[in-house]
C-alpha cells in the first residue's frame, strides 16, 4: 500500500487525500507538475531580482522573451538542462542537480 504524501495545510491534505490518495500514476503526475511549478516560479524569482525584464534575460541568454516567457509558465513541461544553465549562468548562478534515494510509495 503507498504511503500518503504529507501536506502542510489541512485544506491541501484533504484535496490531496481526495483527488490523488493512493493512486501511484497520479501522485507521480502531482509530484511532476510542483517540480515544473517550482522552476517556473524560480526563474520568475530570480530574474525580477535581477532587476530584468523577459526580454532583457532573453537577449543576455541568447533566445526570444517568448522562450523566458514559456520557461516562466507552471504548465511548461519542456525545461531543458541546457536552457537552465544558460539562464543561471546570466543570472549568476549554478544549476545543481542532486539524485536522492526515492521512498517507496507502495510500502506503509
């Protein structure tokens, strides 16, 4: 049996319980779309602390403000390591990836 994910707010862990609970594929989909939220949310972040705008960060990368833009969007699912470095390298930062060990979902 898969173990419940653990969610910070009540409101949150009732939806979750409700819409996801136990179903492996669509706690996968979940995790996959916080992990694309999360970047999206993380260059926004970093490039308005920059003080750019999407254009300016798409000619210092190199592409259009229509590919920041996209990069930008929650829903993107095309993020790209080479993109990522790109933008980190302009914006002073690094790209590190990490794999941790997984918990195994199906065990209680």
């Amino acid at each position: 049996m898969k173990k419940k994910r653990k969610l910070g707010s009540p409101a949150l862990q009732h939806s979750y319980d409700r819409f996801i609970g136990r179903d492996p594929k669509l706690a996968e989909q979940y995790e996959e779309e916080l992990l694309n939220a999360y970047i999206a949310r993380k260059i926004h972040e970093l490039r308005t602390k920059a003080g750019l705008s999407q254009r300016e960060l798409a000619r210092k990368v190199g592409t259009a403000a229509s590919v920041i833009c996209r990069l930008e969007d929650a829903d993107y699912e095309g993020h790209s390591l080479m993109m990522l470095k790109r933008i980190a390298e302009v914006l002073g930062r690094r790209v590190e990836i990490r794999f941790v060990p997984v918990k195994d979902l199906r065990t209680a």
